[in-house]
C-alpha cells in the first residue's frame, strides 16, 4: 500500500524520467545573452529592453538535432520599431564566445563564418504568437508560425558540425519563452524534457489573438511555402495513405508502409 501511494504522489508531480524519446533539456543558455537581454523562469523567458531595437542576442543551451523543431511563444511586442524576430543556427558555441556579443544577428554575425540566420516577418510575430524553426537535412532553415504551414527562409547550413540553435529578439519582438522542441522520425517522435505547467502561463490572452491571427493572417507570397511529408521534411506529402492522411512523399511512404505498417500521424493500419 505505502508503495502504491509513492507511485501515485510521483505521478502527480508529473516526474519526468529521460528515455529514447526524449531529446533532454532545452534552455537558453545563461551566460551567452545580448546585453539588453535577461533571462527568468528557469532560462525559458528572455526578455528584451524596450529602450533599444537590438542588443536581443540568445543562443540554445544544447546544440540541436536536424529537424528538431523548435517552438517559441512571442510574448511581449512593441510598436515604434521595424522588424522582428531574427532565427537561425550556429556551429560556434555559445562558451566561446565573447561579452558583448555583437548587436545584431543580421549582418554582424551572418557576415562571419559559421552563422546562419533570417527574419521573420512581422506579420506573424502577434503577441501570442507560436513559432518554429528548425534546419532539415539539406541545409536548408524553415518555420512554421501557429501550426500553419513551414516556409522556408534560407538554405545552405553547413551540418558536418555541432548547431546551436540563435535568436535574436530584435525590433518590435520584446520577450519569447522557449516552449520546448519537438523531433519527428520514422521510429516516432521525440520531445526536449517536459516544462513545468507554472512556468508555462503566458502574459497575453492567448486564445482570442491566436484565433484572430489563424482567421486574419495573409502570408507573403514570396516566401516557399508547401505541405511538407512528416518524414524526411523536404518533399511535399503527395501520398493519401488509407487512413485519409496525406502526410508522405512517395519515397517515404515505400519506406513506411514497407517498414512500419502505421501511419505517422493516427497510427491507423495502412
């Protein structure tokens, strides 16, 4: 019975114990933070001064996987400034590098080997907003804002080392808080360790702006937008599997149905 009784009060705490599916902890890392930049509820909210437009500068604590996607909330704005948030990927460690860092991510570090970083326009960066970003197996850097669509903002990162994931809280952008990230693979999927639900409560009414902006939002025809497979990330899902879900390329979907029998997003039989 006292056994029974300390199973159930750990799982009421929700411990967390690290296994396969978990890709480990995900912060920003402490000591490598612009100088208008300060960090609070455990590393996951940064948090820029409003008396400057730059000096926003935040690096992953970990270096990141390819096609780890990682998810930010935008939680604080302002009006008076032009652009947003800046995201991108880094072979430099956030440990060599020196204080201050430098004011911008575009063009002071994009302009030195190793950085690779793009904006993302305003129009989706609204209070409440949730973005994610991740590079894919070919180089290339895309986002998705509130579950929509992935576009892609730039290509070419070299992945033959270590990539530590960079944000720059620039312009209008005030505060994010880092909500974790997530990794889709042929075997499932994997998460960086759970975030405690308290440190989770955002600053803004989340659900009215966020039911606003998915109704209201034009996206910029310019940029590459598609429906990507749920497997390699790079090729359109051109494949209705029986289930309904069209979530695969060809190549993929050989693969899967060869291989695993499930669908990647229901598990229904295919």
């Amino acid at each position: 019975k006292q056994k029974n009784m300390s199973s159930r009060t750990r799982s009421q705490k929700g411990s967390h114990r690290c296994g396969w599916a978990c890709l480990g902890p995900l912060t920003f890392h402490a000591q490598a933070v612009g100088a208008q930049v300060t960090l609070s509820k455990g590393g996951l909210l940064a948090e820029r001064s409003g008396q400057k437009f730059n000096n926003g500068l935040v690096f992953s604590s970990r270096p990141v996987k390819v096609n780890e996607r990682l998810r930010l909330r935008v939680e604080r704005k302002v009006q008076g400034w032009h652009g947003a948030l800046r995201v991108g990927f880094t072979t430099v460690p956030p440990t060599e590098r020196c204080l201050p860092l430098p004011s911008m991510a575009i063009p002071n570090l994009t302009e030195t080997a190793g950085h690779w970083a793009a904006p993302i326009p305003e129009e989706y960066c609204r209070e409440g907003s949730e973005q994610e970003f991740w590079v894919s197996e070919c180089g290339n850097i895309y986002f998705s804002s509130n579950g929509g669509r992935r576009v892609k903002l730039q290509s070419g990162v070299d992945l033959s080392e270590p990539l530590w994931a960079m944000i720059d809280i620039y312009g209008q952008t005030l505060s994010v808080l880092l909500l974790g990230s997530e990794r889709k693979t042929l075997m499932g999927t994997r998460n960086s360790c759970p975030i405690p639900s308290h440190l989770l409560a955002p600053h803004v009414n989340t659900c009215h702006n966020l039911n606003h902006v998915s109704s209201s939002w034009s996206r910029p025809g310019s940029l590459d937008e598609t429906n990507d497979c749920v497997a390699c990330m790079e090729v359109d899902a051109s494949v209705t599997l029986l289930c309904g879900h069209r979530c695969l390329c060809l190549n993929c979907a050989t693969r899967v149905i060869q291989e695993i029998g499930t669908c990647p997003l229901c598990r229904g039989d295919i």
